[in-house]
C-alpha cells in the first residue's frame, strides 16, 4: 500500500472512531486530536454489565470433576489446582489442614495431625503434569478432612491457581500472597462465615472470581488490595463496616464496587487508591470520618458516585476529571457545616470546578469550605 493510501486509510479510520464515539453521546471536535480519542473513549458512559466470564482453561485438569467424583469418605473436602511455575524458587511450597492428601500423580500423603505441615517441593512426579497452551502445567492435590468445622488452619501453596471446596465450613480463608491464584469456589454446601477479612485478598494479583463472603465483625482494611485483575466485586455480606482503609487500594481493572456501609468507619485512607478503571461508587456515607487522604488518587474514569453523605474532612478528586456534574452537586451538598469552625479543603481542580456555576460553588464556601 502507498504512503498516499496508507494516510487516506488512516484518516478513515480516525473518522470511524470519531463518528462511534459521537455515537455514545460524548462530543468530538474537528479540532480535537486524534490522541485526545482515548480520553474520550473512556467518557463514554452507560450501565454496561460487568461480567468477569471467568472459566478454567479447557486444557487444565478438570478439578471440579475429579472432586465430584471422588468416593472416598471424608465429610469435608478442598481440591487445590496448581502452576508447576512458581517465580521465587526460595519459597516452600507447603500443605496444612487436611487429615489426608491426594495428589494427581497417584500418591496418597496420610497426615499425622491437622497441624502438620508437609512440603511439598519435589515431591510431584512431573511427567505426569497436564500440559496447558499457556506455557505452563498444571496438577492438582485433594484435601481430605474428617470433620467439616476444621478447616480453619488450611494452607494452600503459594502456585495455587485455582480451589474448589466441598461441605467445607470456613471462618478463615488462608489465601493471602496467592498471587497466581485466580478462582475459588464453593459446592455442595460449602459456606465461609468470614470474622476477619483484614488482607484476605492481599496480593492475590490474579484474582478474578470468589465466592460471597458472610462478613462477621470485621474491619475490612486491605481486603482486595492489589487484586488488580478483579473486574467486579460482589457477594459482601455485610452492613457496617468498622475499617476500611486500602479495601480496594491497587484494584486497577476495578470497574465498579456494591454498596458498602461506612457510616461507622473512622478511616478511608486510600480506599480506591489507584483504581485507574473505577467508574461507579453506589454510596459512601462519611460521618465518623477523621481521615480520608488518597481516596480518590488515580480514580481517572470516575463518573458517578450515586449517594454520598456527612463529608467532614478535606477531600481530593483531581484525578477525577469525568466526574458528573450531578455527582459533584451531591458532594457539595454532602458537606457538613463548617460555619464557626476551621474551613477544610474540597479539592476538585479546574476540570471539575469549570463545570459548576458561581451559585454552585457557593454551596460549599457558604459552608466555609474552600475549593480548589
């Protein structure tokens, strides 16, 4: 193709994707440069629905079938999928919990208590590791437990990938650091009542589907941090949360997050730290709030926060240039009375601020608030 064509190719296609973003309701300039389109693409609005659509890789070995069909006669029982990759080769790779283990190479590991940890590190014969089209292998170890309450001490290898349980009644989940781990599900009545969901998620950088969690007393900090896979977050079981500071800090795929009470909550530091692809916040309601820095900080795409309360401290959303205008009327109106007191800052930089007329602006300095 000549230079000529290639141009005339090339300005086609910018018009196309002018023309489709024209299409979704965002406005386009004759002016505008055609590198000014991602922003653009990323202002483009609507309740798409969000569906991770995860599924096990067809050439894994189908652990939810091996579980289903395995007779022994064990009340409770976790079959754990594992990577033969693991990138720290100075880090064990153990097992705990389980009253017997199975594993896909046909070897039987008979525990002598439930707190024994056993290493597993060479202990596979490779040549029976199933091949996967990602350039890695997979095996598979069954956790057998004699009594379905006592599994609150497992412990699954750092290169698990994916866990089912079965009958299994958790009030802890041990899967912290799993950074290769990317589903886990629950069947047959299996259930998690989880106390404390402090770094539950922490690091488990592949994570992109869990079960619902039934939340007991729990302060919720640091929960998903860098779960930056997690398109969606669901299945929270819970109304008050005590603590929520850094839940999703890192969750850069994050698109939108459920309703999460935080009336009770004295901190919101870095609670979206970071959440490049955040887009809809349902509510936050900030009236025991004492801290709130970094909330907001990289949120780029934000759109929409439907409810938002009782806002008594400063507050940052200058990376937050696509916020609605009926979202920014509804955090200045969120704003408590500051008459009398010492003013506080609402930062929402020049992008946002030219959105709202003088009068609007009032709202929040007649609050002796000051905007910037």
């Amino acid at each position: 193709m000549a230079t000529a064509d290639k141009l005339d190719y090339l300005l086609e296609t910018k018009n196309q994707i002018k023309q489709a973003i024209k299409g979704k309701g965002v406005g386009v300039e004759d002016t505008d440069s055609f590198r000014s389109y991602a922003s653009k693409i990323g202002q483009i609005e609507g309740n798409r629905e969000i569906t991770n659509g995860w599924q096990p890789e067809a050439d894994w070995w189908d652990i939810e079938t091996i579980l289903e069909n395995d007779t022994e006669n064990h009340p409770a029982k976790v079959i754990c999928l594992l990577t033969d990759e693991l990138d720290d080769k100075s880090v064990s790779n153990t097992v705990k919990g389980a009253n017997k283990y199975k594993l896909s190479d046909g070897q039987i590991i008979e525990a002598t208590s439930l707190s024994q940890s056993i290493n597993i590190d060479n202990l596979f014969d490779i040549t029976k590791d199933k091949e996967c089209s990602k350039g890695y292998k997979t095996r598979y170890i069954i956790y057998l437990i004699d009594n379905e309450k006592n599994t609150n001490s497992l412990e699954f290898p750092n290169n698990a990938i994916f866990l089912i349980f079965s009958n299994t009644k958790l009030t802890k989940l041990n899967v912290k650091s799993r950074k290769y781990l990317q589903s886990i599900r629950f069947l047959n009545s299996a259930s998690a009542v989880i106390n404390d969901t402090y770094q539950l998620f922490y690091n488990c950088m592949s994570l992109q589907e869990y079960p619902n969690i039934n939340l007991g007393e729990t302060n919720f900090i640091e929960t998903f941090y860098n779960c930056n896979s997690l398109r969606e977050v669901h299945g929270i079981h819970k109304n008050e949360m005590m603590a929520v500071a850094s839940a999703f800090n890192g969750c850069y795929s994050l698109e939108r997050v459920p309703y999460i009470d935080t009336s009770k909550c004295y901190s919101i530091n870095t609670l979206f730290n970071n959440c490049y692809s955040l887009r809809q916040i349902e509510k936050l309601d900030m009236k025991n709030i004492n801290s709130a820095s970094s909330v907001f900080n990289g949120c780029n795409l934000l759109t929409e926060i439907k409810e938002i309360y009782n806002i008594p401290v400063s507050l940052n959303l200058t990376s937050c240039n696509y916020l609605k205008c009926s979202t920014l009327l509804k955090i200045l109106n969120a704003l408590v009375d500051l008459s009398g007191q010492a003013s506080k800052t609402l930062s929402l930089g020049s992008t946002n601020l030219a959105k709202l007329s003088d009068e609007e602006k009032a709202i929040a300095t007649n609050k002796n608030w000051t905007l910037s």
